[in-house]
C-alpha cells in the first residue's frame, strides 16, 4: 500500500449485522467502527446491540449471534452514543460495502435517540466504488467476490468486526488503484463511486474532434451547432476528461438541458492550475448556457478587521476588500464568515461593539464588558498598546500560524462529540474544513499579505510556470525557461497592482484549494511591501535558481 493524498481524510469502516432488513422494522445486533487514518487502522471498536427485539433464527443460523449473547449486551443508547462520537469528529467518511444498507440502520437507530447533525457526514461505498474500479471480467463485486479477488484472509463471516475487517483490506486496495487512475483527493474519490457506467457514446460528427486531443491540461468548451457556448470546463488530461462526457448521456441530459453538442474547442494550458485559473476567468466573462459555479462570484464572505479605529473591531462582511482594514479571507460563505468572526472575537477578546469610543474611564462599562467577553477598551480596563498587542496576535495568527485556529475548533468538536452535541460539532465542521485546507496551502489569511511569485513544475518538461499576486490580485503568468525570461520575470514583479475584483477572490480560492494538495511540489516566494527594482531582480534571480533545481 502506497502513501498518497487519498488517505487524508479520516475512514471510519463499519458493518452491522441486524434481525432484518427493514431499518423501521428491524434493529442491529451488532456493530463493528474501524477507524482508519494514514492508510493504517488506527481504531478498532466492535459491540453487540441489546436492541430488545427477538433475534430470528434465519439470522443465528446465518451470523451465529443468539438471543442469549444479547442479554447482558450494552443497550442502543449506550452503543450509538459511542458511535457518534467515532462518527461526529472532522475529515470523517463513513465506509461500508452495500453502503446504503448499513447506514439507512444507523439513521433510523440516530433517529430514534434524537442525535442530530449526523446526515451531512460524506459517506463511500466500496461496492460501487469497485464496480467503477475493478475489471469487468471480475462479474461479482460482494464481499466474498472481492475478499477472494484481493486475497484477503477473512474468518467468521457474517459477524461485524471480521467482516469491517475485510472491508479494510478492500478500501485500501481500491484507494491505491484509484490513485493509479490519477484520482487524487477523498472528494474525488467520494463523486467516481456515482460516475456512470454505460458504456462510451460519441457522436459520429464529433470523432475525428476527439481524436484530436492532447493528453496535456487546459480548458475546453462545448458549442452548439449555431455557435452558441454551451459549457466551460477544464481538465488535467484534456483527451480523457472530454471523452468522459460521452460516456452514456447523463452529463449531456442534466448539464446541456438538452442542447446537442456541435463543436469542440479547447486551449492547452502550461499547467492543471493555470487551467482552474483560465476556466473560472472564462466562465465568469462568456456566461456559458450550462455551468453554474463560477456565473456569481460575490459569495465570499470576509472578517474584517477595522484597523483605521483606535480599537479596532472584527465584523463579518460581504464587501469586496478596500481601504486600509485587515480583510481576513476569502471565506466561502457568509455564514462562515461571520462564525469565524464570533470565535475570534472570543478568542481575542476584542471588541464587539459598533460605536465609537468616547474617552475612557469616564465611559460605563457596555453588556459584553459587563459578561468578560471583551477586553472592555469603553471603561479603561486596557490601554490602547495592551489592546493592539492582542489585534497584532491576531494578526500574526491568521497570517502565519492558522493551524493555532484549526487546532482549537477541532477541540470544540471534540468536545462537542463528548458531550453528545452533535449538532454543534457538524456546525463546526466546515469551519474546520476550511481553515485545514487554507492552512496545508501555507497562504496567508489575509488578503493584503497574499503577495508571491509561485513556480510550479511542468510534467514532463524541463520548465516551470511562474504565476504573480500581489496583495491578492492575480497579475499574470509566464512559462520559464523561455527567450529572455528573466527580463519578463522581473516586467511580471514590476507590473502595477489593479483593483481588486470578485474575480480575483475566486481565483485566490481556487489557488489555496490547489495548493493544499500540491504544496510539496511548488516553489513559493512570498513578497512583502513595494521593494526597488534592484530588490525584485535580486529576488527573481533567487527565485529561478530554486525553480531550476526543484524542474531539474
């Protein structure tokens, strides 16, 4: 078993064993949680069920589980309390062969305890993922079929924790070879279990456009037959991503509504990233008949730091960065935006309150002083250099330690799941999410720092392509080595900032997204402030000598 990026996420495997098939009818009996993290098996956690409900014979003949063994067993209250806990923490994916058999039980069974916040947890099925995976000479995808296939020694069939075991060993062959089919990320991994299955259909008129593709990165776009754009996408490998859409209509009938595709085009890009770049700035100018994302960029959301008031105040906003504030982001929505607000504001006890100050102390205390929730600036209790001491914190945190805040939400969650507030620990769960992702992409949360120069290697090239922001603004790109590079480099550095645009925002996002997963394979360079033309040229050269000796 290989190490790649599919083994981020957190797998939680289980089986169960029931007294039937219905879950409104029927109860489990037993219930086997192996955990999984790293690819190794980290948890193993297997429990019978007092379910109170009479175990059928059909059932011990085939599981061996009796009446008797039930008895002194541990209550469902007891067991799914537990079962949560394992299931509630975050990056969890639920796995199961026949997956929606067991997880349609543990709903109705978190249905009937009342334990919220539990549904939106992604959940991965290795029976539907080994029927998209595996040969088709391999006519069966069971567990028997699959447990022979791989040779994965198993006893006591038909019992929960021999059986999670098994299911393991499958998931972890099924990984790897999806990581061979250059699948990459666990939400990847989560969407090919749904991808089709039929079998390829292209139209006649559109072959020999196919036959044409380059297996390189770039952006493609579908054009019906009167010259009307029908959709954007992009793609790693060109050649396979456009002939994947006509593999049985499904993409045809739920994207185009219907209209026929007629033309073909598409432009080479030097990298995957510059391709997710190109997509988005083509979708959002051309408003293409059939995407969706990328149509409405004005979702993000900010915490905005209002660093222009003697004590500045965090508030959540919609606004597009502007002035002289510290604007924390992009978050993807709103609601993040301004729960991360609420946790900073706690964290750093800085005031929450919208007006202005008058002099201190001669000010009464406001409601928040009065509760301990800030620093209380209105009634003398800090000095303006204590208070910007913990605004600089704050600060230096979202700029360069954000794992601080990625480490305390997790513990809120854990916390959460202790206590069986489930509903509060999925709250958290995106929040968490994004902070991890934004933290793996070593970028600062904060809009004005995000100045660099980023290399990223060329496959199969010895060149690299060499993309600039400045203060969160994308300025352009080049490929080096290339005819006098080094003079287009420095003409990259000196290129005047624009104003930024929602555009940008979603471009910084798709790069923090790109970034958490490809961080070990780029050369960044972060910039600070406006530096002399001697400065820049003395950086560039520093900056091609590391990305020469990262493409050699």
């Amino acid at each position: 078993m290989s190490r790649h990026r599919l083994w981020d996420a957190r797998y939680v495997v289980i089986d169960i064993e029931t007294t039937g098939p219905d879950p409104e009818r029927h109860r489990i009996i037993e219930i086997a949680c192996l955990v999984v993290e790293n690819g190794q098996l980290t948890q193993r956690w297997v429990s019978l069920v007092n379910a109170h409900q009479p175990v059928p014979k059909s059932i011990t003949a085939l599981t061996g589980i009796t009446n008797g063994m039930l008895l002194q067993a541990p209550s469902e209250a007891h067991v799914f309390s537990r079962v949560a806990q394992l299931l509630a923490l975050p990056n969890t994916i639920v796995v199961a062969h026949n997956a929606a058999f067991d997880w349609k039980f543990l709903q109705a069974t978190f249905q009937r305890l009342r334990y919220k916040g539990l549904d939106g947890i992604p959940r991965l099925c290795t029976y539907r993922l080994a029927r998209r995976l595996l040969p088709p000479t391999l006519r069966r995808k069971g567990l028997d079929s699959l447990v022979a296939y791989f040779g994965i020694p198993i006893t006591d069939r038909h019992r929960a924790g021999p059986d999670a075991e098994a299911t393991v060993g499958i998931l972890r062959h099924l990984v790897d070879i999806a990581a061979q089919r250059g699948i990459q990320e666990p939400m990847e991994l989560l969407r090919l279990q749904y991808a089709p299955l039929s079998v390829e259909q292209i139209p006649r008129k559109l072959r020999r456009q196919l036959e044409q593709l380059p297996p390189t990165p770039g952006v493609y776009s579908f054009y019906d037959s009167s010259g009307r754009l029908l959709y954007i996408g992009k793609a790693r490998n060109l050649q396979q991503r456009i002939r994947s859409h006509f593999t049985g209509d499904r993409f045809l009938q739920q994207f185009l509504n219907g209209y026929r595709v007629g033309t073909i085009l598409w432009e080479e890009t030097p990298t995957e990233l510059s391709a997710l770049l190109r997509e988005i700035e083509r979708i959002w100018y051309e408003q293409p008949i059939a995407n969706v994302v990328g149509k409405e960029l004005d979702t993000y959301g900010f915490v905005r730091l209002t660093l222009s008031e003697p004590f500045p105040r965090l508030e959540s906003t919609a606004q597009l960065p502007h002035g002289e504030d510290a604007w924390i982001g992009p978050i993807p929505t709103h609601k993040l935006a301004s729960q991360l607000a609420e946790l900073l504001r706690q964290w750093y006890r800085l005031r929450p309150c919208t007006y202005s100050l008058r002099k201190a102390p001669y000010e009464r205390g406001c409601f928040y002083a009065e509760l301990g929730s800030c620093s209380a600036p209105c009634n003398g209790s800090t000095t303006p250099s204590a208070y910007r001491q913990q605004v600089e914190e704050l600060l230096y945190d979202a700029t360069k330690q954000l794992a601080r805040w990625q480490q305390t939400i997790y513990r809120l969650i854990e916390e959460h799941a202790r206590t069986w507030n489930f509903e509060q620990a999925a709250a958290l769960r995106p929040l968490w999410r994004f902070l991890q992702r934004w933290e793996r992409s070593q970028l600062p949360l904060v809009i004005q720092q995000c100045s660099f120069l980023l290399g990223i290697p060329i496959a199969g090239k010895q060149s690299a392509e060499v993309i600039r922001f400045s203060t969160g603004v994308f300025c352009g790109s080049l490929v080096i080595p290339a005819p006098d590079f080094k003079t287009a480099l420095l003409d990259l550095l000196l290129q005047p900032t624009q104003t930024i645009s929602w555009l940008d925002i979603a471009r910084l996002d798709i790069l923090s997204r790109w970034l958490a997963q490809h961080q070990s394979e780029v050369v960044l360079l972060p910039l600070s402030g406006p530096l002399p033309s001697d400065e820049l040229a003395r950086l560039a050269e520093v900056f091609v000598q590391q990305l020469q000796h990262r493409v050699q």
